[in-house]
C-alpha cells in the first residue's frame, strides 16, 4: 500500500480557499463536504480521526462546521493552519452578505426583489421548523429531555424569558441529571455509516499526536491571554472613540455573548439574537429579520452569518457614519460583529482543543451539554412560531390568513420532511413561486 505523502501548506489553502465558496447546505452539508474531500477523495484524515474531531467540536459553543475545519487546519498545520481554514470558512460569506445585504436595502422596494422574499419567507417557517424536528429527533431520547424542550419553550413563548436564563437553567439540571439521572443523561456519540474507508492516510487513526496537540497548561494561558487582548482591544477602542452605548460598541458586547451561547448551532441563538437585536435595541425590523434568515440560508458559509447582515442593517440604517456613510457604517458593523461573533471559536479550538479532548466521554461535562441541546429544541420552536406569526399573518392574528404563503410553506414543510429535498431547491423553487404571485397580482 503506498504511503501518502505529506500535506502541504498551499495544497490545504487551495482546499479551504474553494470550501468557502462551495459550503452550502448547512452544517450537515458542509460536513458531508469535508467528509467526502478530505476522507474519501483526497485521503488527509481517517475515518475515525475525522468523526472524532466531529464529536469534539459538536461539544463546544460555536458551528461546528467552521469548528470542524479550524481543527483539521490546526491538526495538520500548526496554529496558522488552523486560522487560515477557519477564516477562509468565512470570509466568502462576509463579503457576499455584505453585498447581498445593501442591494437588500437600495432595492428591496423593488417588485421582482419584494417577489423573490415573498416566496423566500414561507420556506423559511418550513426550515427552522424542519430544525426543530431535525435537532429533537436526535436529541429527545427519553422524557426527561422531552420535559426540559417543552419547559424551555413554555419559558421563552409564555413568559419571554431570556435566553441565557434558559440555557443556565438546563445546564443546572443537566449537572444534577448526569449525578442522579446518568443513563438519561449520557451523551450518544455513536455515529451512523462510520466504517473506515480503504487505503492509507496521511493523519491515520495510528498517528502519533503532534507535539502542538499536546496539551500544555502553558500554551493553554498563552493563548487565551492572546484571546483576551483579540477581544478586548477593539471592545476598549470602540468604548474610547464612541462610548459604550453606541451601537458599534453594544453590537461588540451583545454577539460577544451570543458567541458563547450557540450550543446546538445557529438555529439555537437566533431566539436570543432576535430578542437583542429587534426586541431590545431595535437595530432592525421582525420582517427584516426573516429577510436576513433568508439570504443567510442562500449564502456559503456557516448560518450564523446571519449576524453579519444584522449587523450590517442596523449599522447602515441608523447611519452611524452620518447619511452619506451608509454602506461603509454597515460594512464595518458587519465586519466587527463577524471578528467578535467567531473570535472564540478559533479559541476554543487553538487553546482549548487538548483539553476537551482529554474530557470526552466524561459525564459530568457532557450531561448539562445534552440537557442544553434539549432546551434548544425547544426555543428553536418558539423562533418557528414566532416566523409563521409574521409571515403567515402579516396583519395580526386578528386579520386573516395570507394563503398563498401558508400553500408555500407548507410546500416547502412537505418537501423537507417527505421527500427530505436540500434547503437551497427548497428557497429556488419558493423565490420563484413567490415571483409568478407577485406579478400574477400586478
């Protein structure tokens, strides 16, 4: 059997340069991605040594995907190659929701752009519904978890309670259910058609770990001190020059915490982004908000860009440059909210990493993230609900149905949950319905 040659650094920058710019689908799509490019085709990482970076990364806050690249970059490239992977996972969807998102807002008034985000709307009910089932039906295992979904959403639809208090509440009884509940509470790592492939690798399951995947108490320090002054330079600089209620500054501490709350992936920290970003400071519109879903799921990159165009609405509607300043106020608002959004995940994996390696299959870690990921079932509901509300009764429950876009989405529900169709035929097929309703009508 020949024996794969090593990797090289401009080999592995052309692979996450293209990913960038080919990783739709979601997390399971990107994932499917990198399986099939760097296990199947080109034979960098094992089977094994693969799904196990997967468990690792799906433990942390963070999407996993972009997760999953930073760690295969780090593991084969040191600390740069993990940032490199990492960004270039990003960077493609930055520039392009930037883009996106100010033809959003010169020209959304426009017919065939109001058509297009017509058809686009319902679908999106559909997919975060979709979430919701696709999440819980993995991780309600048994009543317990059943009991804490149905709470968790109970919290957030009756009483609006905040998000964090939400996700600390489960994490508490998930502590208590892996000492008194263990076997309700253990996590399932265990993963479907995960047979190793044939032929050598060049990291194999039999690769010593390299000496920069040791962990070290040290570097463990060194970089999080790095992390912290990462993230505290440019939070104090925006405090100096702008003060700490502008919203430049506000956006920086606000996704700063939502960072840290995306356990379960982007689906799980929408709820708290939309009761931040349009309940509590009202940086842009409900309407506006299923807008950006939209073009976020029609975009490369982790769904969680979605921030980017948050970001980038309400630094250009508020104008934080001044009128004439509109696209530059929102391109850097965009740009600071994606640096303070995925700052700790490339931290949790370059500093991080070899520490929650050695904790894996550890119950008292694992069982309050199980009881998290079953709360977030149930606020991924909410959000669900919440969308349905404002699209399908665009005038108040008190009006009546809009009908067409209720045949949409439950179109697009049959479609996901029948015939199991990707997300981006899905929002195709739904833009161009909602263009034929719009100039039928004209």
């Amino acid at each position: 059997m020949p024996i794969p040659t090593p990797i090289r650094f401009r080999d592995a920058l052309r692979f996450w340069l293209k990913l960038g710019f080919i990783s739709f689908g979601g997390p399971a799509g990107q994932i499917s991605i990198m399986h099939q490019e760097l296990v199947e085709n080109r034979r960098w990482i094992s089977e094994r040594r693969f799904l196990h970076a997967l468990n690792y990364c799906m433990l942390l806050p963070g999407p996993e995907a972009q997760q999953l690249a930073t760690y295969i970059g780090w593991l084969m490239h040191r600390s740069w190659g993990g940032i490199i992977a990492g960004a270039l996972f990003v960077l493609p969807s930055l520039l392009i929701l930037i883009a996106l998102t100010w033809l959003y807002l010169a020209f959304g008034e426009l017919a065939v752009v109001a058509g297009v985000f017509y058809g686009i709307k319902p679908a999106v009910v559909a997919i975060v519904a979709h979430a919701a089932w696709r999440i819980g039906s993995r991780a309600l295992r048994n009543g317990w978890l059943w009991s804490i979904a149905a709470t968790s959403f109970l919290a957030i639809f009756v009483f609006n309670a905040p998000f964090p208090g939400i996700m600390l509440g489960a994490g508490l009884l998930g502590g208590l259910g892996g000492r008194f509940l263990p076997s309700a509470f253990a996590i399932e790592t265990t993963m479907h058609g995960s047979t190793d492939a044939q032929g050598a690798c060049v990291i194999d399951d039999h690769s010593p770990l390299p000496a920069h995947a040791v962990f070290s108490a040290r570097r463990l320090l060194w970089i999080a001190a790095i992390g912290l002054l990462l993230w505290a330079a440019p939070m104090a600089s925006l405090s100096a020059i702008y003060g700490w209620e502008h919203t430049l500054t506000q956006m920086g501490w606000f996704f700063t915490k939502a960072a840290l709350l995306t356990f379960g992936g982007a689906y799980a920290v929408l709820p708290y982004v939309y009761q931040g970003a349009v309940m509590h400071y009202g940086w842009l519109s409900p309407t506006q908000m299923i807008d950006g879903l939209a073009l976020g799921e029609t975009t490369p990159g982790p769904l969680i860009m979605v921030v980017a165009f948050v970001a980038f609405v309400g630094g250009y509607v508020q104008a934080v440059f001044g009128p004439e300043q509109r696209f530059l106020a929102g391109a850097v608002a965009a740009t600071l909210v994606t640096w303070f959004t995925f700052l700790p995940s490339f931290l949790f994996i370059l500093a991080g990493g070899p520490l929650v390696e050695s904790t894996r299959g550890n119950l008292r870690f694992t069982a309050p993230l199980t009881a998290i990921t079953a709360a977030v079932v149930g606020v991924i509901l909410n959000l669900a609900v919440f969308f349905a509300g404002h699209v399908l009764w665009p005038v108040g429950l008190a009006g009546a149905i809009d009908v067409p876009a209720a045949l949409i989405a439950a179109g697009a529900a049959w479609a996901l949950f029948r015939f199991r169709r990707g997300v981006i035929e899905i929002i195709a097929a739904s833009a161009v319905l909602g263009l034929m309703l719009r100039y039928s009508s004209l």
